[in-house]
C-alpha cells in the first residue's frame, strides 16, 4: 500500500492500467474479452462463406479459459447468439410479429447450448476439463440437445481437413479437444497451417452429371402453399431443364406444395414423354398432421422419397400439441430414413433445417451416400444470412466426405 499526501493509505496503481486493480475487475475484464472474441467467432466464422468457418475452431479455448462457470455461459452464450443472430429477423418474417417475439425465441433457443457448457465447464486445467468438453460437443450434437446444436465447431472439419472423410473428422475433433489444454496455441498453428493449406487448394463440390438443382423465387408466407399458377411455372422450368440434357432435376423443399392426388396426376400427366426424374419438396397431411417430404416424381409415377427428420422447432416441430390432444405440426422422424434410392444413385437427404444441425448427416454418411441433396425454403429469411449458413454448412460436410452435393432452395 502507498500514501497520499495527506497521510491516507490507498490501493496501488499499474502504470499500464490507470483504475485500482482487484481480482473482480481483473475478472470482468478476462469476460468481456472472451464473450467479445467468441462474439467475433460467431459472426465472422457463421457468415455464410463456407472458408472462415474454421474460426468457430476458436470456441472450445475461450470456454476453457473462461474464469468461471457464469463466465463459460457468458462466453457460451455469445458465441451462439451471434451464429444464430438472423434468427429474431426471421421470426418476425415468418410469424409476422414483433421484434420482442423474435428475441424471446432467438434467447430461448441459445438456452440448451449455453446450459450443457457451463454445466460442464470446470475450472480444473487438464484431462477433465478436455472429457467435459467432449461431453458437451456430443450432447449438442444429438437429440435432445442436439435439436438446436446449431453452429457446432466440429461443422468446419470439411473446410480445414476436406475429403478426409470420417479420418478428417477425428482429426477435426482432436483439434478442438487441444484447444481446451495449454497446448491450444500449438493446436492453433497446427489447424492453422491446414486450413491454410486447404483454402490455397479449394475447390467446391462437385456436380453429378445429368444432374442440376433449380432455383425458385416464388417467395411465400406462413401456411401459403403452391397454387395452380406455381406448379405450371415449376413444371415448365422442369421441361427447359430437360430440353438441355438433364436427367435430374432437385426442386426445392415445398416446391410441389400439398401432396394430394390430383397434384400427383397434375405432375404425372405434364411429365408424361419428357426423359426426366424430379426430387419436388412436397406437404404431406395426415390425421396427426404433416410430413415435410421429398417425392419423386416422373411420367411413370410418382412416390414419396423421404421424410424430414428434424424440422423446424416452434415453427414446423410442435411436439406439444399431442399433450394437450390437438393435431397440426409436422412429424419429426429423428432417425428414419437417413439415406433414399434416387436417380440411380444413394442419396442423403438433407431439407432446410437439417442442415444446421450435425446429426442428420452424419448420420447420412454412416451408410455410405453417394451424393448430398440438400432443399430448403428461405423466403422467410429476407434481410438475414440463414440460407447463406445452410449452403455453407451443407458444403463443409459435402467437401469433408468428398461428395457431389446438390441444392436447390426457394428464396
């Protein structure tokens, strides 16, 4: 301790820093570092360039020099909010509500991510803190937690270790274990230097030939489905893309709208004579409420594809409608279906929501695909990056696994 000049004893004070020290400023400062750092994970990492999100490789080392458990969730919570901060904008889209709407769902869902790391986060260095880690990084990545374990680290492995397939992902996921032990800064230079390596080296995914993904901009709204004047403008598109040498077409998730019988005879009937195969994103109701689904559609026949797995929570997924007797939201099928038999070839099927989650193409990739469709409907996600993150999550996991990938969405 020093003196004034009038005798009194006071703190002392670092040349460098010009307010009095104390272990509570030394630790508000260390936080608000951290949440700022992982705030810049999220944004620049989840941009929806498929090549910085080797940044998100940078969360697992601020959660563990996080001072404490508040502060892992505050860091926690940062980086979450900030991958997913399209999501408020469209909720308003969709719903046609406020703001404060969107911000309660947007806060809400970043709840199941910050809870499971700050429960596990630990402020002992070393082997326990490096299995907690682990721990957290595969509960958010399945179901129940996995239902909203967006913006996941182990996303980035196809950017840093592309075409390693299943051993690029072990090492994806030794790297962000090394990022939580003090070896984090040789882990840094070491995924560093791959990905610098791979950027210099990029090439996107590929496209199977005879095969093309047709965008639409028919826009949309909440419970708004194809009308007659849509489905014709579709078909037509189908036949120009036949007219050019294409043997398969991708629609886009709810291109064909309600799937009912006299849609199939519509589709059936066009496409009567034209050589084409079409994957239409389609609606289909029952008495407990709807499938989101992919058909197959040709001159032929047509038949159901595949059902989502995981769609939409809140919007689409409403599971709590059966709690209280009511029907209406769309069927979740967790791990049904994960690979379809499409256009002579194994496909795994990925719409919209799917693809922001780790789970379902993984799973996909267990049983050896051999081409990626991934559809979705953004016309809700105006003035936000949310397709922008879906495309580029979606060819992260299609250049890890070396797989031709096709998209086709309706913004």
């Amino acid at each position: 301790m020093t003196r004034d000049i009038s005798g009194r004893s006071r703190p002392p004070v670092s040349s460098a820093w010009p307010f009095p020290s104390s272990p509570f400023t030394r630790y508000a400062v260390k936080t608000v570092g951290l949440m700022v750092l992982a705030v810049a994970a999220g944004v620049i990492g989840w941009s929806g360039h498929p090549i910085t999100l080797p940044l998100a490789f940078g969360f697992p080392a601020l959660w563990a020099n996080s001072p404490s458990r508040v502060a892992a969730g505050i860091v926690s919570a940062g980086y979450f909010l900030a991958a997913s901060r399209g999501l408020p904008q469209g909720v308003v889209n969709y719903f046609g509500s406020g703001i404060a709407e969107g911000l309660a769902l947007w806060l809400g869902a970043s709840l199941a991510f910050v809870a499971v790391h700050a429960v596990l986060w630990t402020s002992r260095s070393g082997r326990g803190r490096t299995v907690r880690y682990a721990a957290a990084a595969v509960i958010i990545s399945v179901p129940p937690f996995g239902i909203v374990g967006w913006a996941h680290p182990i996303t980035a492995a196809g950017i840093v270790f592309p075409g390693w397939g299943w051993w690029g992902l072990g090492a994806a996921a030794i790297g962000l274990l090394a990022m939580t032990t003090k070896f984090w800064p040789i882990a840094t230079l070491v995924l560093g230097g791959a990905f610098a390596w791979s950027a210099a080296t990029w090439t996107e995914p590929s496209l199977p030939q005879g095969w093309i993904g047709v965008d639409t901009k028919f826009g949309g709204e909440r419970g708004k489905y194809a009308g007659l004047f849509q489905h014709h403008e579709t078909i037509a598109a189908i036949k120009a893309a036949a007219a050019q040498g294409h043997k398969v077409v991708v629609l886009p998730e709810g291109a064909a709208g309600v799937w009912t019988p006299t849609v199939e005879r519509l589709w059936v009937h066009e496409l009567r004579g034209v050589d084409i195969t079409v994957n239409a994103g389609a609606i289909l109701v029952d008495g407990q409420g709807y499938d989101n689904v992919m058909v197959e559609i040709s001159g032929e026949g047509a038949r159901i594809l595949y059902r989502e797995r995981m769609p939409v929570p809140i919007s689409m997924w409403q599971p709590w409608l059966t709690l209280i007797a009511e029907s209406g939201g769309a069927q979740a099928h967790f791990f049904a279906n994960p690979i379809v038999e499409f256009g002579g070839a194994r496909v795994a099927p990925l719409i919209c929501y799917e693809q922001l989650i780790a789970w379902p193409v993984l799973q996909s990739t267990l049983y050896s695909p051999d081409i990626i469709v991934a559809t979705g409907n953004g016309w809700w996600t105006d003035g936000t990056s949310i397709v922008a993150i879906q495309k580029s999550a979606t060819i992260a996991w299609a250049r890890l696994f070396d797989l031709p990938l096709i998209m086709a969405f309706n913004i």
